[in-house]
C-alpha cells in the first residue's frame, strides 16, 4: 500500500509529459549529451560512479564515487550522496520539511562551515515513498548554495531558486525554472 494521498495522484494524473517521446520545443542533444526531455515521469534513480565534491570556503564536506543521479522529465538531474561519504560534522537539523509526490518528505540540513550557517544547503528523504526506498541514506545539496563539482566540472544550479538539479554540460533542455516554464 502507497502512502500517497489522492491529491498527490491527481497531480500526477495532470502531468502532460513522460518521458515516452520529447516534445518538438525540446533541444536535440549532441554527442555525450542527455536531453531532460529523456527522463522519465515517475523519476529514475541510476548509479553513477563519477566522482562528486560538494565544498564551501575550501572545506570538502561530501566526496563520492558512489553518487545516485534522480532523472526526472524537465529537470536536470539531483545528485545524491551516500551518507557515509558525507562530512556530518557540518550538518545541522533544520525544522524545514517538503513534499514530493513521487519521492516522499524531505528532510533538510543546514551547513555549518567556517562559521557560517548556510540554512537548508541539504535534503534527503529518510523515509521515501514505495519504489524509493534505495534513496533513504542518501543526501542531496544545492548547486546554488554550495560549490558542487561531478568529475571536476563545476555545476550550476538548476534555474529557479526552488529546485536542486544540478545543471553540467551535458544537459539540454529547455530546463524546468527557466523563465516561461511555469505552467510545466
């Protein structure tokens, strides 16, 4: 039994685009290039071996070669990082919590570094929705907050100031936050 609510699967039931074919406004990704218009609706998790840094002020706090990526349509991917290869000593509870409809209740984390708290920098979902559950040790951190690197490219953050994709050069779009995609 799914612990989503019916507002939850009626949202999901508006959800014009899937994954299933890329609409005509979409980019054509080149060689080594994956457009987000490829991703699937529900989301997929996948492995990625890459290595990924995420810092602030020169202090590393997670380092991985363990990373999951979530690849869901519209938005470029949101790595995650097994806890075990993430620096706690720089987490901090936050009260902040949301909901996504496929993944479940995030928690979230503030980061305190060089002492400077940066509120909300990190979420998780310790207790994911069916089908996520290999998500429940893994934390993810914003682009926009912290300085991200996936095999030493700096990432950029997803546009928008609500979402964490993590933008690199092998993501076309157009990309859910940019300017004129509101009604995604």
């Amino acid at each position: 039994m799914s612990d989503v609510s019916p507002a939850i699967l009626r949202m999901r039931e508006k959800w014009r685009y899937t994954g299933e074919t890329r609409p005509l406004f979409a980019i054509e990704p080149g060689p080594g290039q994956e457009s987000v218009w490829d991703y699937p609706r529900p989301p997929r998790i996948a492995l990625d071996p890459r290595r990924v840094q995420v810092s602030s002020g020169g202090v590393v706090i997670a380092d991985s070669q363990n990373s999951i990526r979530v690849l869901e349509t519209a938005s470029p991917p949101v790595f995650y990082i097994p806890m075990s290869d993430v620096r706690r000593e720089f987490l901090g509870p936050s009260p902040t919590s949301t909901l996504c409809e496929w993944k479940g209740r995030a928690a979230y984390w503030s980061v305190k570094v060089n002492g400077r708290t940066i509120d909300d920098a990190a979420w998780g979902y310790p207790e994911p929705f069916e089908g996520f559950e290999s998500m429940s040790n893994y934390v993810s951190f914003y682009p926009a907050k912290l300085e991200c690197l996936v095999d030493g490219e700096r990432v950029e953050p997803q546009p928008g100031g609500f979402y964490g994709g993590w933008v690199t050069s092998e993501i076309v779009g157009p990309i859910k936050g940019e300017p004129g995609t509101g009604s995604w």
